[in-house]
C-alpha cells in the first residue's frame, strides 16, 4: 500500500493530501460497467417476454443486439467526463496557493507538468476503455447464447452458423 501512496504522489501535483479521488474515480468503472450490464439486460429480458408472449407468429425474431444495447455505455460516458474535467481540476491546481505552475514550467524537463496532470487520469481511462470492450463482449455473448436459435435473427446466423448453441 506503502508503494502505491508513493507511486500517487509521483504522478499528482505537489500538494494534494490523499488519494481520495483516483479511489472515487476507479470505483466508477465497475459501476459503470454494471449500469451498462443492467441496462443490456433488462431491455433483452423485456424483448425476450415480447417474444413469448407472440410465438404464435412467424418470422418472430429478437430485435438486433444494437437496437438492444443502445444506450447503455451511457455509464462509461459519465465516466470518462468526470475523468476530463478531474484532468482540468488538476491542472487548475498548480495555479493555487503555492503557484507551483512557475516552478513547474522551469523546471529541465518540460513535460513533469503533464506528466503529473495526465498519467493517473489516462490510467484509469484505458481501464475503462478496457472494462467498456469487456463488458460489450459480454453482453453480445449473452444475447448470442441465451436467445434461442430460432429467434436470433438472420445475419446473426451467417456469422456464427452452427456453433452458436452447439
């Protein structure tokens, strides 16, 4: 834990007591991750009782997964605008109290600024990014194998063939 203190302050602007916010911040990725499960899941589970409740008609097949998945990353994109505007709150820090900015600016190595302001922000956007492709792949793999063969619709068939309820 020692390590990882060390390692935030390393990458933050002198200054900033705690790492509260990168803890807040990280913690929205798994929710964000389930909001986005949630919202999958409770529009496929609405689109497979519609389909129940008409069986007796032909050509009844689910609706295509983007229709489906259609605004559920809204989550993510939360995620990512409280990710940029931390970025501008860290910037706009340097500029406080101490007026650090200056001793920032002259230092040999002109990039410790931004190295400070965007390492731990771009961090945890590529983990989101990750959790967001993830959790995509998660979803199609449930509407794929959880909807009944007769059910999915055509070009779902073409690509997969027969492997999808094998």
């Amino acid at each position: 834990m020692n390590r990882l203190v060390q390692l935030y302050r390393r990458f933050s602007p002198p200054g900033i007591a705690g790492s509260t916010d990168v803890v807040l911040l990280a913690a929205g990725i798994p929710v964000a991750a389930i909001f986005c499960y949630c919202s999958f899941s409770v529009k496929y589970d609405r689109a497979l009782t519609d389909l129940n409740d008409n069986l007796l008609l032909k050509n009844n097949v689910m609706p295509p997964f983007r229709e489906l998945f259609k605004g559920s990353m809204s989550g993510f994109g939360v995620l990512i605008l409280l990710i940029l505007v931390w970025i501008m709150i860290r910037y706009v820090f340097f500029y406080r109290e101490s007026k650090s900015i200056y001793l920032m600016r002259r230092l040999p190595k002109r990039s410790e600024l931004y190295k400070r302001i965007l390492v731990i922000p771009a961090v945890l956007l590529g983990l989101s990014a990750i959790t967001a492709i993830i959790t995509v792949l998660l979803c199609r793999y449930y509407y794929i194998h959880l909807t009944p063969a007769n059910q999915l619709p055509a070009h779902i068939e073409m690509i997969y063939g027969g492997i999808i309820h094998a």
